[in-house]
C-alpha cells in the first residue's frame, strides 16, 4: 500500500516542483505511527510501518534532500559521483530500490586526532548516504522512543548543554554524590559487535548487514570490515547510540534499592562518553564498574583504560569540554583548560596563517569560531575565561599588526588597526569594502552573557504527538532568547549607551 500517490507527480516533473511541506507532513505521520506502535510493544506493525516508509515517495524524496543540503553535498565517495543538479536529484529519488541494493566500499580518510594520533572517517557514496537517510527516518522514531532518559549525544533536540544541567543537577547539591567514574569506551564506532547489531537494531536486516560489510578503501586497497558502524554514515551515531542505550536500565536492574539505601546513582551519556556517580569509589569500582564492562561486553565493546578513571568531586573531572568540580562545597563548572588550549591554538593558527591577509578577511574568519567556542560554553561559569581569552586573542593581533609595519611606531599601528568604538579602546576593527559607511569589528567573548540552560525533559520525544506542544514551546522560547540576544547592544556600542 503506498499513501504517497497524490505526490508522486512531482517527481517526473522535476525537483523543483515538490511539495516539501507537503512530504514532510506525510513522513513525520508515519514516524508518530512508528512511535505509537512501538510503545504498544507491536513489533511487527512496527516493521510494517518501516517498510511503508522507506519504499514511500516522501520518504526517498526527504532522504535525498538531506544528503544534497547538507555540509558533505559536495564531498564523494569511491564512485567521485556528487548529486549537484535537479535532475540528479530527480533521478536520485528513483534510484533507491530494496531489491538489487549493493553499497559500494566507504572512502576511508584519517582526521588528525590529538598527540599525533588520527581518527578513521569513512566516506560513503552519495547513493549509499540516502539510503542510510532514507532507513533513519524509519530507524531514528525507534531509537528516540526506547533511549536512554540521560543520553544526550546526536539525538535531535538535545545538546551538550543538556548534559551539563543534569551533571549540575547530580552533583551540586550538599547531599549529591562525591565520586564520579568518568568512562570512556574504547574504539567505540570500530568495535561494536556486528552480530550484536544485526541481532537487535530494529530495522531491516538484509540492508544493515550490506552496510556493516561494505568494507572501505584506502590508498587504493579494499579491506573488510569485520566489527564497528561505518564512520562517516547518516545512521552511524544512531547505530552507537542504540548499541549502548539500555545501560540506565541495566544499572537499575543490578541495584534496585540504590535510591533507598543512598547509593547516590545517576548517569549521565553523550555518544560514547559517559560519567557514573556514586557514594563510594568503591563501589563504583568493585560493583558498578564490573556491571557496565559485562554490558559492554556483549556488544563487543570495552573500557579505555587511559580514559577511564574515578575521581573525587573536589579533585574535579573534564567532560565534554567542561572542568567540574567542587570549591569549598560549591560546584563550578568551567571550561577545561584543555578546550581552552585547542580553542587558542586555532585562533593562534588563522592568524598566523594569515600574515599578509586583509584585516577584514581576518576578521570574517575569526568571528564565527570566537563566537561558535562562547556560545557553547554561555551556559557555565566561563566570564573570566573570555575576558582572559579576548586578552590573549589581543595579543596575537597586536604582534600581527606590528608585524606587518616593522618601521612604524606603535601609535601608527594602533591607529590603523585598532579604533576606538563609543567608550571602548582597542576594538579591532575595519571598514567593509562594499560599504563604506559601514565597520566590521572582532567578536569579543566577554560580550557574552551567561545564562542558564533549561534541561529537555528526560522522556521527550520529538517524533511523539504528545510532545508536539511542549517543543514548540522549548523553540519559541529559544527565538526569544536569539532575538534578545541578536537585538541586545553591545556594551560601550555608542557613548550614551
């Protein structure tokens, strides 16, 4: 049965003449049905639902415009095919059949990681991308009805931000717990169980296990992949996500009275990193450690021992960009110095990188990263930390400019460089070419404000109907906020402000 029949047409037609709001509305209907089914514990209308969806027009035409939108559009797989024009895409839609489906081998590229180590990406093809995009849609209605309540990594709606107010909600108070097992698993995208996944990811069998052993290609050799999600891939996060969620309950399960007896237990996920509070540390090493590596282990999965550690809360921990820690009593939560060092070393990095660059080239390129590292950390204890930044940042285009007008004196350079902007000095700053009237000046971080973050509800569900009107209230809210803040004027912007 296809209830997709009224917009097919415009697909023959081209796609310029599809309805998205039309299609949209037809997925997300399917995806609630997928929701209510999989509450109700009907597995096979649950894999009915999936079929419907994933061989629907609306399905294949979203899944197409995903992969052609978003920041990898233009980057191809082994085939060096891209999808760049309509008709492409057009054809694309077409194209995405069940029967006779072959993926082809991922492109695989190493990241350069931190100490010289480097993380392997795999570079699907854009067909194989669409299909996975085409299965998430069916997939991800699943995974966010039966996720962990504290998992917060790649799951829609939700952010590190999050993740942090629960940290501060399980750790600040007097009465909290005081240890902490920060975990990290090892290798995780690379060794997930690929008899695990294909024994209990609830989506179609046959077309997982193409992906699963596609296999890659590096310097112009195929190897097989014998374990691990293809890195790279739409519906590789989901894939670790589902792997490891089941973690709260099987906790729960293995220490039914902790609540009762004040065994202080809560967690808190993000992807593949993980923290574990408790009252003791050793009972977070000798109990609740052996009941996480058992887990873990059935999935083909283990603890890094570099990375996994129990701390005491005054001794304060780093996750996820974030240094927690207790002072005298008080929990803080700052950004790490290590987020703060690879923060300064690529501002360092672009300036350097651009000696003979126009300032207001400079410029253009440092504001989103300047602004990008504050509004991440908006939401803790960070002033200190981008005033103390924006000293830094300073620093580096001082010795920049001076740089570059060796025979000039420190005021000639001050005046060309850096203006003087209302009540405020030293604003580095340059006229817009296309305009001269107007000014462009670098971000300050210190300019942001700190505000606290309101924590999603832990069983929200964006693909369930029920919750429609409380993350319409969430987003609202969220464009207030952004508006304020797009609106609020600078400090020292003008002289009577």
């Amino acid at each position: 049965m296809n209830t997709d029949l009224s917009v097919c047409a415009p697909s023959a037609q081209g796609w310029a003449m599809i309805n998205w709001s039309q299609v949209q509305q037809r997925v997300k209907k399917l995806q609630a049905r997928i929701v209510k089914a999989t509450q109700s514990g009907k597995h096979g209308k649950v894999k009915a639902l999936q079929w419907l969806l994933t061989h629907s027009f609306s399905g294949k035409a979203l899944a197409v415009k995903r992969v052609t939108e978003n920041l990898g559009k233009n980057t191809p797989g082994v085939d060096k095919v891209i999808w760049s024009t309509s008709k492409a895409k057009t054809n694309a839609i077409a194209s995405l059949q069940r029967r006779g489906y072959k993926p082809l081998p991922l492109r695989r590229v190493l990241i350069p990681k931190k100490k010289g180590k480097t993380r392997p990406l795999g570079i699907p093809t854009m067909k194989d991308r669409t299909m996975q995009a085409l299965y998430l849609l069916a997939l991800e209605p699943v995974a966010e009805t039966t996720a962990d309540r504290h998992s917060y990594g790649f799951r829609p709606e939700r952010s590190t931000a999050d993740a942090g107010e629960q940290c501060f909600a399980c750790l600040a108070k007097g009465k909290n717990a005081q240890w902490v097992l920060e975990a990290d698993i090892k290798a995780c995208f690379d060794a997930i169980s690929h008899e695990w996944l294909i024994d209990n990811i609830p989506v179609d069998k046959t077309i997982l296990q193409k992906w699963l052993k596609a296999g890659f290609v590096y310097q112009k050799q195929l190897f097989p992949t014998e374990s691990g999600t293809p890195q790279g891939g739409i519906i590789s996060p989901v894939l670790a996500n589902m792997t490891l969620d089941g973690l709260e309950k099987a906790l729960a399960n293995a220490f039914p009275q902790a609540k009762k007896r004040g065994w202080k237990m809560n967690m808190v996920r993000y992807a593949d990193d993980f923290i574990i509070t408790g009252y003791s540390k050793e009972w977070l090493e000798e109990e609740v450690m052996p009941i996480v590596i058992r887990f873990l282990a059935e999935r083909g999965l283990t603890l890094s021992p570099e990375k996994t550690r129990i701390t005491h809360i005054t001794e304060g921990l780093d996750f996820l960009g974030w240094n927690i820690r207790k002072y005298h009593g008080k929990l803080l939560m700052k950004p790490s110095k290590a987020n703060i060092k690879t923060h300064l070393d690529r501002v360092r990095e672009i300036i350097k990188a651009n000696k003979t660059a126009k300032q207001m080239n400079l410029i253009e390129q440092l504001n989103p990263i300047l602004r990008g590292w504050a509004n991440y950390h908006r939401h803790i204890v960070a002033k200190k930390t981008f005033s103390w930044i924006d000293s830094q940042v300073w620093s580096a285009l001082w010795q920049w400019a001076k740089r570059r007008h060796p025979h000039k004196s420190a005021r000639w350079v001050k005046a060309k460089y850096f203006k003087t902007r209302g009540d405020r000095d030293w604003m580095f700053t340059a006229i817009d070419e296309s305009n001269k009237h107007k000014m462009h000046s670098l971000v300050l971080e210190a300019d942001t404000s700190i505000r606290r973050h309101i924590k999603i509800k832990g069983m929200a569900n964006p693909h369930d109907p029920a919750w429609k009107q409380y993350f319409e209230a969430r987003r609202n809210k969220q464009r207030t906020k952004l508006t304020l803040r797009c609106c609020r004027v600078p400090q020292g912007a003008f002289a009577e402000a």
